[in-house]
C-alpha cells in the first residue's frame, strides 16, 4: 500500500486475502514500514472539531471518515450527524472568535497577546467592525478585552484592517462570491 492510501480501501484489500502484513510505500517506492491486520483492528478515527461551520459542504472532504468531537459555531444549524453525543457549542452572536474567547474566560486562561490579537482581528473581520446585523454586545466587550492583552486599539487596527482588504473592483462575480468561502 501506498501511504496516502484511505485506510477504507486498505481495509477492504486486506480483507480479501490470507496475507497478515503488507508493506507500505511512500511515492518513490521506498519501504516505510508495514501495516497489518492488528493495525486495522486498533485503528482509531481522526478526531476534530469543527469551527465556525457545522455543514458538511462547507467541511473537509471525507468528514464522515473521522469522528466529529465538537462543533463551536455561530450559524444556523446545519447537517453533520454524529454516531454519538458531542459537544456542540452555538450561540446567537456575531464571530465565532467571540465565543473561542468566551471559553478562554470560562477555563481562567488569558490568551498569549499575540493570540488575543488574532482573535480580536478576526472579531472586527466577522462583525465587519462591529456593523454587522448579528454584532452583539459581547462581541465589542470580548474585543475590548483581547485588545487591551494585545496591546492594541480598536479603532486604528480595525483602519488598518479594512485598508488592506482589496477592493472588489475588478474582481469576477465568482472571486466575489468565493471570497469568504469555507
């Protein structure tokens, strides 16, 4: 087997014939190591979490290969089903940051200045600084509080922000549609 092979189809080869082990081959042919029968047996899913979507046309490819952990959103609800009961964490709120921010408050964790300032950044690009329709009240309090640990001002960071962004002038209808696309 190849390594980038799906452990479905290795599964379903293996299954079909007597061999225990098989060797495993990265793309120039070289031996890597070998998998077995006992591997298949033990193998555990890949875990994740999905943030700021909870629909399977906006996740990774082949979703439904892994084991979904926890879903942290501030959408509509969408489509992923589970095997079992996860955490699911939705609130009716402007960013996802917010809440990601809310559970740093909530464990007594204050962020690394350099995390506050990329959650903060990403508070201002979601709420579109704080004019969006679903801006909430926590949403500025939280920012507030992640630019006083960065060390930086809302206002002159949010300029920056926007006067870096490209303008749309120019851009097809498909790279405006796509722009922000999960």
């Amino acid at each position: 087997f190849h390594n980038h092979a799906y452990i479905g189809d290795v599964y379903t080869k293996m299954s079909k014939t007597r061999y225990r082990s098989y060797p495993v081959l990265n793309n120039q042919g070289k031996v890597l190591g070998a998998i077995s029968r006992y591997h298949l047996l033990n193998y555990k899913k890949k875990k994740f979490i999905l943030l700021d979507h909870n629909e399977g046309s906006q996740s990774i490819d082949d979703l439904n290969e892994g084991e979904v952990m926890e879903i942290i959103d501030h959408h509509r609800i969408g489509d992923i089903e589970t095997s079992s009961p996860i955490r699911f964490r939705n609130e009716i709120i402007g960013s996802t940051c917010t809440i990601i921010s809310k559970i740093y408050k909530e464990n007594g964790i204050v962020p690394q200045p350099e995390i506050a300032a990329i959650l903060c950044c990403a508070i201002i690009s979601d709420t579109m600084n704080f004019n969006s329709p679903t801006t909430t009240a926590v949403d500025r309090a939280i920012a507030a509080e992640l630019a006083d640990i960065a060390g930086i001002h809302l206002p002159e960071i949010a300029k920056e922000m926007f006067s870096a962004v490209a303008t749309l002038k120019g851009r097809s209808l498909s790279e405006i549609l796509y722009n922000d696309f999960k």
